[in-house]
C-alpha cells in the first residue's frame, strides 16, 4: 500500500507492506474557529483573571513567541492578545514581541513575516533573542535547581508577560509549550547548555511524554515560574497542522492542561517492537535541518526492536545544522565513540552537544538510514546511512531482514513523526 509522508512542503508517497503498522494520531475534533477559542480562552481562562482584567494603560508587555522551526499558529493567537492590550490602554509601542529562539539562529526578516505575518509586524515591535549576547539579558535568582540564570531584559522587565507556545511531544523535555518559552527560549546560553548537560539527557525519565520526575521538564517549569509570568496562551494541533484547542491562562494549569490533551492525541500503543520503523520529522518547517529531525529518529527509536532498522525521511533542505552540530557529530569515527567521549565524567556542555548525544543513544541500539536532498557524503559524515529513494530503501531493508531472521519483518509506520508516540501495551 502507498502511505504519504510529509516531506518538506510536498511529501512524498512510499510503498509499505500491507502488513505494515500505520501509526496516526489519535481523531479528535478540530476548532471551528480558531480565533473565537482564543478570545474564548483568554476571556475564561484556567487558574487566572481575564486578560482583560489584567491590563493597564501605562505597562509595557513583552509576548514571547516561537521561532520559525515550530509551526504556532501566531498569526491566530496573536491578534486578540494584541487586541486586549490595546483596549486595555497599552500603547503599542509598549508593547515587544520576543522571539524564543533559545540556541537556534536569529530569523531572517523574510521568516519574521511567515511566522508573524506583516500587520503584526509593520505594528509592532519585534526582536530575536540572542542567548549569546549577555548584553540583551538581566539575571535572576531561582535556586533551588538553578542558583540564577541569565534571561532576556525586554521579557523581564516588562509588566505584562505572556508566553506562547505549540504543545506536542518532545524527546527528552517530555512536552514542549509551557515553561519552554522561557528556558531555553529566552534564557543564556550557558543556562541552556546547563538545562541540555550530559547527565540530563542521559536520564531514564528525561524522553517522550514524561514530566514527572523528568529533571529537564522540571527545571523549565521552575525557572519559567520563576519569572512571575502574568499569562500563556498554548495550543494544540493535530497531523495538518490544524488547532485542536487553546489553553490559556496560569503556566502551571493551562500547560497541564494542552499536555493532557496532546497525550490523548499522540501516545499510540503497539503490541510489541518492530524490525523496521519508517518515520518522518512531520515535514516543512520541522524537517528543515538534520538537527531537527533527530526528533523523528528519536520517537522512531520508542518502536524500534535492538538491532532493528529505522528509515528516517526528511527534506533537510537548510543542510545538517549549526556548526557546533556538524562538527561535533563529525569529531569522532561512530555513535559509539561519540557516546564514549559523553560519559567519560567531564560533563561540561558544548552547544547542540544533546541533539549529537540523542541521536547516538538511538544509533546504539539501531541502524539508520536517511532519505533527505543531502548527498551521500553529507549523510555519511553523520554517520548515518544513505537513502537514494525510501520506497526502494525499505524493500532492500525487508529482504535484508527476511533473510536474516527467517521470517517477514515486522514494520511500523509513524507518517507524523512526533505526534505519534508508540508504546508497547501488552
């Protein structure tokens, strides 16, 4: 049977076996009217007054945004918050939008006007955090799992600040949205790579769809709290990028809240592991870098059997990623070795050193194999394995496991990367 993966913005279709496992999320309803939910939720809020009642004339308002690599719908959430700010008396040029894009690169003017579009933009002012620059940050007391971090000034010294966010499972934060919009998204870098070290990485509970006990999650949550934020609108969305719901209010409920709703959607149960799992990094804008579709490497891996082989397919168009990426992935001859350098007691933290760590934990235990618009020598370099075309790629991988197992292969299919997150349920 054909199966259609997203990839990039086309996708693409791949012949699976009709034996295959297809693993989608879970049906459930959209928002009619995205921009009705957000007035609703903003106006009957969880654990908080009105947004309405909140505002002053005279505040300034920081609004903390996602980057281009995620997909929120601003362009619907914004307005009515922007809407009551102004009704309520601030001025628009108290108000900043800041762009938390934690350790990623600043956006270009032409992604501002894609993830933000132009009224917003030619209304208001709007700036990327830079967690290199120690300038643009002030420091604040948290203990106790953080003695202080270094965070961005418009955010906190504004009077009104809200945090907005997309909640979906993430690979070692459990869910993203929430606290995240803070730490790592307008934090320090020396904060981030100390939320992002070796150790909490390497923690059992520090994966897909786990918050309790989850050091990473925790430490967000903490820190974010830490910053008394007055406001978060979150959403859900399901595999078309469609709002499934908008959760508004105090941090803690209202992202408790779009977490319960993203784990009705996402957790799939499977009755076992598979020889073979075909995942995707849910497309453009997801699967712009290799840096970004280790997530899809990452929640394949929660299906795949040891030893078993993983098809990743994402468009990577924008190449493997940062520098800092590339260069520790290429520092060392294998996963292997890479995961030897981590655990050999210095646990100081170089940038994007977690994504390199999360894709050599999956490597230990299975083969990957990527089908992108890289060229061989790329992938190779990151040690993964190439794939010219998927369809061809995954018959040679069943023929390949057929003759070494002595039966059919058992293959699962996650065509929505992480908004599938399988679990074996006996």
């Amino acid at each position: 049977m054909k199966v259609h993966l997203p990839y990039g913005e086309l996708g693409l279709d791949v012949d699976v076996p009709d034996t295959a496992t297809v693993l989608l999320p879970e049906r459930v309803d959209i928002v009619a009217d995205p921009d009705a939910a957000v007035r609703a939720a903003t106006a009957a809020p969880i654990g908080r007054r009105p947004l309405r009642e909140m505002v002053r004339a005279g505040q300034r308002a920081a609004i903390v945004v996602s980057d281009v690599t995620r997909p929120v719908p601003n362009q619907v959430i914004l307005p009515p918050i922007l809407e009551t700010l102004e009704a309520g008396g601030i001025a628009r040029d108290d108000v900043t939008i800041v762009v938390g894009t934690g350790l990623h690169r600043v956006s270009r003017a032409d992604e501002h006007a894609r993830f933000l579009g132009e009224a917003i933009l030619s209304r208001y002012r709007v700036v990327d955090h830079d967690a290199r620059d120690a300038s643009t940050q002030v420091f604040l007391a948290t203990g106790p799992r953080t003695m202080g971090v270094w965070l961005n000034r418009e955010y906190l010294n504004a009077d009104l600040r809200i945090l907005t966010g997309f909640v979906e499972p993430h690979l070692f934060a459990g869910y993203s949205g929430g606290g995240k919009a803070v730490m790592p998204g307008i934090a320090g870098a020396d904060e981030i790579m100390a939320n992002h070290d070796t150790r909490m990485i390497g923690h059992p509970k520090a994966t897909w769809c786990t918050t309790d006990g989850n050091p990473i999650f925790e430490q967000m949550r903490d820190v974010a709290l830490k910053t008394d934020p007055s406001f978060i609108v979150n959403v859900t969305l399901d595999e078309e990028k469609r709002m499934t719901g908008v959760f508004a209010g105090e941090l803690r409920a209202a992202h408790d809240a779009a977490i319960a709703q993203a784990a009705r959607q996402a957790i799939g149960p499977i009755p076992h592991l598979y020889n073979i799992v075909v995942a995707t990094n849910m497309g453009y804008p997801a699967d712009l870098v290799l840096y970004q579709a280790v997530k899809g490497m990452s929640v394949a891996a929660q299906a795949c059997a040891t030893g078993g082989a993983i098809l990743l397919v994402a468009e990577c168009r924008e190449g493997v990623g940062g520098p800092e990426y590339t260069e520790l992935m290429r520092s060392e001859a294998s996963p292997a070795a890479l995961l030897d350098r981590f655990s050999q007691g210095d646990h100081r933290t170089v940038h994007d050193q977690w994504q390199v760590q999360v894709q050599a934990m999956v490597q230990a235990r299975c083969d990957v194999w990527l089908h992108s618009s890289l060229d061989r020598a790329t992938v190779e370099s990151a040690h993964l394995r190439y794939a010219p075309d998927a369809t061809s790629t995954l018959a040679s991988l069943i023929e390949e496991k057929r003759t070494a197992l002595g039966r059919e292969p058992t293959v699962c299919v996650l065509p929505y990367g992480q908004l599938t997150v399988p679990r074996v349920v006996a």
